[in-house]
C-alpha cells in the first residue's frame, strides 16, 4: 500500500537501498558518466547508511529495503524471466548473441546471486561471451551490463504519490534500468502482490521525469522541477492524470538544465507546515508556471519567480518562511549547497534528518525551531545526493 500526500506528513514507512558491491563498481576513470564526483570506500559508506536508517528507526519509522524487496519480486519466474528480458534490452548489449547468453546466464544463477548481479553488473572480463561477435569485439569496453550504483538514491527511480506511483523515466544512461526494478517491486513484491500499485506516468511515454523533481506539498497541490532530467511533456502528462485523481494544481518550476542544480529537492525542501529550506541564489531568477485542470486537459499560466509568493499561492497561505541554505554566503553558501544542505528528509513538521558538514544551514534551522537530527555523509555524498535522495516513503500519516 502506498499513502503519501504531503512532504512532511509523519513518516510512518520508507524503502532505502543500503549500498552493496556495485559501489566498488565506481571507476575512477568513469566517474562522470557514473555521476559520482570521487569513488566512494563502500564500508564507511554502508557504516554511514546504518547510521541514517537508525535514525529513522528511532523516530518510529519502518524501514523496507530495496533490494529485499527485489528480490521477493523475483523470486516467481515468470516476472524474473520478463524482468530479464527488459533489462537486458536496456542494457545496450552490443549483439544477439551475447545477449542470448547473458538471458540464459542470468536466469540460471540462484536468487541472491541473481539479484547481486543486477546491482553490481557483469565485468566484459568475467564473462564468457562464447563465439558472438560482441564477445570478441568492443574490447575496450569495461562492463557488458553496467552496475547500478546510485541505487541507494530510491527517492529518484519512482515517486509515490497519494495511493499510486510514477516509474520514472531516467535521464542518464547509467540509471535507466533503475525504473524497472520499482516496476517489479510494485507488482510482485510482498508489500504490493495482492494490491499492485498503479503507474500512472507510461513507462513508454517520450519524456524524461525523475523523483527528485517531485515535491507533494499536499493532497491537492504538487511542484516538479522543469530540469534537464525533467521535461515539459512529461509534467503536462503527469498534471492531467493527477488531476484525475483530485489534486488541484502542479507548479513547474523552470531550473538550470545541468548538475548544478540537478533536481528539485536539491533547490527546495519543505521543512514545515510553513517552511522551506531553498536555494537563495535562485529564488527571483527562476520561472514557475501553474498547471490547473481545464476541460481540454491542462492549463498553463506563468506566476513570476518569487518563490515566497509561488509557494504561500500554493499553500493557500498569507506567507512562508523560506530558510536560505548556507545563509547566501558567496562562498560558503555556495559550497553547503553543493554539499546537499537543502537536501533534507522531513520525518514530521518540524522535525528533519541530513548530513551534518552544513553548519551555517543547521543552525538556521534551529533559531527557525526546526529539529534536526544529523548524521556522517563523506561517502555517501560523493554521489551527489543527500537524506531525501536516499529515501522513498510509502506511507505518511495525513496531516
């Protein structure tokens, strides 16, 4: 069951991935393509996870993991035949008959070795291709299935929204099979089995959306990053079908296309009921645009770029408090934006859990009355992502 219509109604359930084998995966060589700024040490990072879903825990948060789930999703050969064959065809295989082999390959390993291989990949140098010319050909190619190693960032490869999910469509060639994962999970996983989620953004559909460009402000109102990762037609298609389902209005938000400011949620988080941490280099310069319900099917109309009177407008409020992150310094600011200082977990109003290198943010946000719980993230930031990244809820309680 999914039960999520706000960003910080108390979190009461959240799937993590805890980071496995693929982070020794990450080359130093291939650092961009793999979206990682330095390769990460895999224990302090798995050392710095634990502490992370401790704290959820301690705050009454059940915690399911990806992968556990995955892997109960697969255990029904049928859906790991399928599962299978769509990987594989987004894993540009360069030939029939490699990919052949890599079918018969990974459906005949056993269910925890299967699912270690989804993560982690298949080296070129572990694998005997046979005699198919892909096999002896490309031979400077590192992998023939690439790993998965930004899997511990589960807030981006779905968005649960109210009773449904939206299987995102990933930009980045290293995190487009990440979708299909959360397409299995939802239909064959233990929690979803009986009850299969609904997706209600197609899988086919031409435009790229990912979950760090979507924040629930409420059950009628909802903001998603126009980002490179996030495109207009995808937003549009997105607005129409929440509207079916009740909501009221969709404000795009019209980022810088590139890493700099990569998704939403790395620009703006809601901390309270009235309160956002936000990027304060950005508010005033970017565009948001309401998309409302209309009889042939979404109206849009630009409301300027002052994220204060955007925000309080789709809140139904006089004002917000918008907590600048880093304080606006030039150089700090700059650096605890990059250091994901906006990037925060909301667990209840009020209460947040992030990294604890950004000390002029968190100490804005307690002369702002917001509590915060901290913990280490050297490792898992070199990813480039933060507490909200990591984290999928999948029930919060109604405000």
């Amino acid at each position: 069951m999914v039960q999520v219509n706000s960003e910080i109604g108390p979190l009461k359930k959240v799937m993590l991935h805890r980071p496995g084998n693929e982070l020794k995966r990450v080359h130093p060589f291939h650092l961009q393509e793999m979206l990682f700024e330095d390769t990460p040490l895999l224990e302090k990072a798995q050392a710095e996870h634990d502490t992370f879903a401790g704290i959820l825990r301690e705050n009454g948060v059940e915690i399911l993991y990806q992968e556990d789930m995955f892997a109960q999703a697969m255990k029904n050969e049928s859906e790991r035949s399928a599962f299978v064959e769509e990987f594989l065809d987004r894993s540009a295989i360069p030939s029939i008959g490699l990919r052949d082999r890599l079918a018969e390959y990974y459906n005949g390993l056993p269910l925890d070795e299967f699912v270690e291989r989804v993560y982690t990949g298949v080296l070129k140098s572990e694998f005997d291709g046979g005699d198919s010319l892909g096999a002896v050909t490309y031979l400077d190619d590192l992998f023939l299935v690439n790993p998965l190693p930004n899997s511990y960032f589960t807030r981006d490869s779905s968005i649960n929204i109210a009773d449904d999910v939206i299987l995102s469509h990933m930009g980045k060639p290293y995190r487009q099979r990440e979708p299909l994962l959360m397409k299995y999970i939802h239909r064959a996983a233990d929690e979803y089995r009986d009850n299969p989620t609904q997706d209600f953004c197609s899988m086919e559909l031409p435009y790229g959306i990912e979950g760090g460009d979507v924040l629930i402000l409420s059950d009628k109102v909802v903001c998603i990053g126009c980002t490179e990762r996030t495109q207009p037609g995808a937003i549009e298609f997105v607005a129409a079908n929440l509207f079916k389902k009740g909501f009221e209005a969709v404000y795009a938000f019209e980022m810088e296309r590139g890493r700099n400011a990569m998704h939403l949620d790395g620009m703006l988080t809601m901390v309270d009921r009235d309160a956002f941490l936000f990027n304060p280099f950005l508010s005033g310069n970017v565009n948001v645009y309401k998309l409302t319900p209309a009889s042939d099917g979404v109206r849009m109309q630009p409301v300027g770029s002052d994220w204060s009177k955007v925000l309080a407008d789709a809140l139904g409020e006089s004002s917000v408090r918008l907590i600048p992150v880093g304080n606006g310094d030039e150089i700090q600011g700059f650096w605890e934006m990059w250091n994901l200082g906006g990037n925060v977990l909301t667990l209840a109003p009020g209460l947040v859990v992030c990294y604890d290198r950004n000390k002029i943010t968190l100490d804005l946000l307690d002369k702002a009355g917001i509590e915060v719980r901290t913990f280490e993230g050297a490792e898992l930031s070199r990813g480039r992502g933060g507490a909200r990244c990591m984290s999928m809820p999948i029930i919060r309680e109604a405000l």
